[in-house]
C-alpha cells in the first residue's frame, strides 16, 4: 500500500489492485495446487492398501512372540485396522464432492456464502480507505491529554503486529517450501499436500513442526518399509528448522517482537489451555501487545524518576 501511494496512485485504487492481485493469487494457487493435492491422493488410495498389507505380514509374527498375547487375535486386529485405515483416502476423495453439494445445497446455505463473498471484500476496501477518518473519530472520544500516549502506543503496537504477520507469513511460506520439496524428493505419499499443510501451519509457532512429523514417518514407513527413508523424513523436517530458526526468523523477522523462545512457548500453551484453537492462534500477538504495553508502564515510571527518558520502545 505505501509503496503504491509512493508512487503516487491515488489511496483508492493502490486499494482495489492488492485487492485483486490478492484475488488473483488465491485463485491461481487453488487452480496449481488443486489437482496436484487429488492426485496424490488417488495414488495414496491405489497404493495404502498393499503397504498396509506389507505392514501386517510384518507385525503379525511379531505380536504372535509375545507371551502376554496368546489369547489375543492379533491376525484378525490387524485386518480390522488395515482394512479400516486403507479405505480412509478413499472415503476422503469419495466424501470431497458430498461435502461442497451440501455445504452449497439449499437457499439459505448460497445465500450466507453469496453475502460472506460480498461482505468481506467490501469492508475490507471500506477500511482500508477509510482507516485515516476512522483513527480520528476514535480519538476523538478521548480527552485531548491522552491523544499523543494513545497514539504512541497504538504505533508501537501496530509497528510490532505488522512486522509478526509479515514475518510468519513469510517464514510460512518458506517452510511450506523446504517441507514439500523435502518429503518429495524423499518418496512421501502426499508429501506436497503434507509439506503445504506443515508449513501453512507454522504460522502458529511450532504446530507445522507438530502436525506434520507424525503423519510423513507414517506415511513413509508404510511406503518403504524401512527405517531409512523415515529418517530421511527426520532430516528434512531437522533442517528445515535449523535453516528457519537460525537464518530465516532472526532475518525475516529480526526478534522484533522482543519475546524470548521460552515466553512465546507458554504463550501458545497457555492460550490453548484457556481459549482453544482461537487462544493458540492468538497467543503470541497477545503477548507482543502486552509487551507493548508493559515496556510503556515501565518506561513511564523511568521517566517519573528522569524526565529526560527517550520515547516508548523495548524496555532495556
């Protein structure tokens, strides 16, 4: 936006291009990415049932040796659970259809994604556009004393929530591409659609990381039956994270935040705990703003004791 107003193109118009290049993007990563995603998925469902199969015949003597199972049907769990687990992607590519009609089916349904489709793009424009009269007309319900404290926190805040959403969704993106190049060249079933989600996903701090291990040495362990390739998985999944824990993050997003690895742990924890899924996406901009909010307090008693104290930032 301020690039495009920097060269001159009127606010209204600088709006209406990102939002179309915005438009265009989604729309061209849905038409590459969509049949890529079915027809991994085909090949999991052709493929899963003889790796299941391969995985049985290898457990079964296994389970058989042990004393504790004797009495225990270890053949037929087993074709329970392979047949069960092999039909899952068949099911999904069987379900995707049945989902999008009913989740479109009847008027009511057309018409709250019509207006979702409507309204969302059309706020969107009307604040961005407008966001300048708006800021005035919120401090104008403040007394004139607090406009410039008001407004300097308000910057600081914005200047360190922008710097967090750029900087994840940057380092999202280059992880969602370490992640998918990785388990491909490895040989993992779905290992485009697995690296996309991993890396989409790390937007959350450490949750790529979490979601995405398990299912790949999953996957590939039943594709290969052997223990190699799954460290290979390890490997790409290692690398990534050292290559966005010591290059990546401190570049992208230079510890702008002033929050230590620690304290940004507990705030995902803690805003899992307390308000779920909503709480874990939410919890480390939550406590960048309180960190805002903190250095101010205590920069204002420093400059209770020295009025020569500098302006609000990062507390030393």
């Amino acid at each position: 936006m301020r690039v495009l107003q920097r060269c001159r193109i009127p606010r209204t118009l600088a709006i209406i291009l990102l939002m179309l290049l915005a438009s265009f993007l989604l729309l061209l990563l849905v038409l590459l990415v969509g049949p890529l995603v079915r027809q991994q998925l085909e090949n999991l469902a052709s493929n899963l049932p003889t790796s299941l199969e391969q995985t049985r015949r290898k457990i079964e003597p296994l389970l058989q040796r042990l004393p504790d199972l004797q009495n225990f049907d270890a053949q037929e769990v087993l074709s329970e659970v392979t047949t069960r687990f092999g039909a899952l992607p068949e099911h999904l590519l069987r379900a995707i259809p049945t989902i999008l009609s009913t989740s479109f089916s009847g008027v009511v349904s057309v018409i709250y994604v019509a207006l979702n489709l409507l309204v969302i793009p059309v706020a969107t424009f009307y604040f961005l556009r407008d966001f300048a009269a708006l800021k005035e007309q919120a401090l104008a319900y403040l007394p004139p004393r607090y406009h410039q404290p008001v407004v300097t926190y308000l910057q600081e805040i914005d200047r360190v929530l922008s710097n967090f959403m750029r900087g994840q969704l940057i380092v999202a993106l280059i992880l969602a591409s370490c992640y998918s190049l990785g388990l491909v060249l490895v040989g993992t079933p779905m290992g485009l659609v697995l690296g996309l989600f991993a890396g989409v996903v790390s937007f959350i701090p450490y949750l790529g990381l979490i979601l995405g291990l398990g299912p790949a040495l999953l996957l590939t362990f039943l594709q290969f039956q052997d223990w190699q390739h799954s460290l290979l998985v390890v490997g790409v999944f290692a690398a990534a994270q050292f290559l966005e824990g010591n290059f990546v993050t401190p570049r992208v997003v230079g510890g702008k935040l002033g929050l230590h690895p620690v304290a940004v742990m507990m705030a995902v924890l803690l805003g899992g705990n307390f308000f779920g899924v909503l709480g874990v996406l939410l919890a480390v901009p939550a406590a960048a703003v309180l960190r805002v909010l903190l250095d101010g307090w205590l920069l204002a008693r420093r400059r209770t004791a020295d009025p020569n104290t500098g302006t609000l930032g990062p507390a030393k």
